[in-house]
C-alpha cells in the first residue's frame, strides 16, 4: 500500500481524497496547510502538518501531491524530492519556465519521479481517440482543434493574480491544451498567441487564441477563455486525411472514409466518462 500525502488542503484537494479512496493500493496518510483548520477538515481523523517539511520528517507518506497556488510549486516539490518522496504537482506546474527547469532538475538529480497531473489524458473518449491516431485510422493527422471556453467570474481568485499563478487563462487552460496536443500529436514546433479583450478587468488575460505546428506538421487551433462562453458541443477536435474524430463533454463521434474504423470507435458513442461541462472544473 502507498501512503499518499497531500500539501495543500483548498477544494481540489477534496477531489484528490476522494480519488485516492477509490483506487486500490493507495491510501491518504497525510493533510498539509499552512491553514490547520482547512487541512483538518480535508483528512479528518489522519495527521495534520502545517508545514511539508514537518510532514516529511515524520515519514508518514511515500509519495506526495502538491496541490498549493503555483508560486510555491518550486520550493515545495524541490523539498519533497531532496526527502526522497515522488512527486505528483498539480498544473501549472510552475510560474515561469527557469522554475520549472529547476524542478526537473532536481527530479533528474535526485532520481526521484516527478510528473504534472494531467488529467484529460486519462478520460476514456481522449484515449481512445489517440489509440485510433497512433494505430494510423484517422490517416495523417492534419489538424487539431481544442476549445476550453465559459464565464467564470475570476475577480476574487488567486489564478488571476500574475504573482501567484504566473499568468491568466493561457497557463490555467492552456496547460491542459498544451498536455492534449503532445499527447495526441507529440513534440510541438512553434506556437504563436493573441489575447482577447478583457472583460473582467483582470490583471491578467482572461481569453486566449493560440495557435502552434506540431513536429510532424499539423497545424493546432486552440480557444481558451474565463470570460466568453463558446457554444461547441466537442472540445477535442481531430482531423486526418480520412479520418475526422470529435470529442466532446457529453458524447463522441467520428467521420469516417473507411468502414472499418466504425467498428473501432463504436465504443466511444456513450460519451466522455467521468468529466462536466462546468467551465470552472480545474
């Protein structure tokens, strides 16, 4: 059994509990907060620390899941692997670029794992849409589409506030976009950005179109926004030469030139298991 940790007790991290009871061979051992009360009300009768390093000197857990605003993402996870403790941290795995190449620095110094949680990856449509892109179905990947849009008010949270989240809806969506396309289509090439207007007058960018070339020539088109709500019935939408795939919050489907790839995507017509529309879902 894995003892798992979790440093950071706002309300992804009740999510997290909830996934580590369902899972076999883990169990949560653990709650970090500098807000004892909030870290209590998350594990309950477990321990409780206001500091991870306490947490880890008390050898309590085997691994951790880093779940605090990403300006502490750096200090945290380096701790957590100079103690030898895998890290899971949570996106935008950190505030700027210099920071992240420091965490994986450490993870490669330490040799100790270290991986950004990524969920989409692990949705049963997005899996099966890139089994059929790696098996050749869809023919030659041309073109990716991903949307990401709702009206969030972000006015009163931390993810609009560039000191502490490192940006606005391009590294808060944007991550998951980005996590999509190289899971899909693999290494990007180049990428270029333009912001929206800003309607809720953030400090930081609240709408986002971004566009890259991935590698191996596909061209991505990506629609990322907290403050525009665009009305597609998929998120995920891929293009090959004979082969269009689209998945969405409620279903999937495919367009196909050849017979036999019905078969293959039959079983992605009940929809996308285990995800919302809410726009406000991290």
């Amino acid at each position: 059994m894995i003892r798992i940790g979790l440093i950071g007790a706002g309300e992804v991290a009740a999510t997290y509990r909830s996934a580590i009871e369902a899972a076999p061979n883990v169990e949560l051992t653990a709650v970090v907060d500098v807000d004892l009360q909030a870290a209590q009300k998350i594990a309950g009768d477990l321990p409780v620390f206001a500091d991870h390093e306490a947490m880890a000197r008390e050898d309590v857990c085997d691994a951790v899941v880093v779940l605090t605003p990403p300006a502490s993402h750096e200090s945290i996870t380096v701790d957590m692997l100079r103690h030898g403790l895998p890290v899971l941290c949570e996106k935008p795995f950190a505030i700027e670029p210099e920071a992240a190449r420091r965490m994986a620095q450490a993870a490669a110094d330490t040799g100790v794992l270290l991986s950004m949680a990524s969920r989409f990856r692990y949705v049963e449509d997005v899996i099966r849409a890139r089994d059929l892109v790696r098996a050749g179905a869809i023919g030659e990947p041309k073109h990716l589409e991903n949307s990401f849009t709702g009206v969030v008010d972000m006015r009163q949270r931390w993810n609009a506030l560039r000191e502490i989240s490192g940006g606005g809806v391009l590294i808060d969506k944007g991550t998951h976009s980005i996590d999509i396309i190289r899971y899909m289509l693999g290494p990007i090439a180049a990428v270029a950005a333009t912001t929206g207007p800003n309607l809720q007058g953030l400090d930081v960018e609240d709408h986002v179109t971004f566009f890259a070339r991935t590698e191996h020539g596909a061209q991505v088109t990506v629609e990322a926004s907290w403050s525009l709500h665009i009305d597609r019935t998929s998120f995920l939408g891929l293009y090959g030469t004979e082969v269009a795939i689209e998945v969405g919050w409620k279903g999937s489907h495919s367009e196909q030139c050849r017979r036999d790839v019905a078969d293959v995507w039959h079983g992605v017509q009940q929809g996308s298991r285990g995800e919302g529309s809410d726009p406000s879902v991290r």
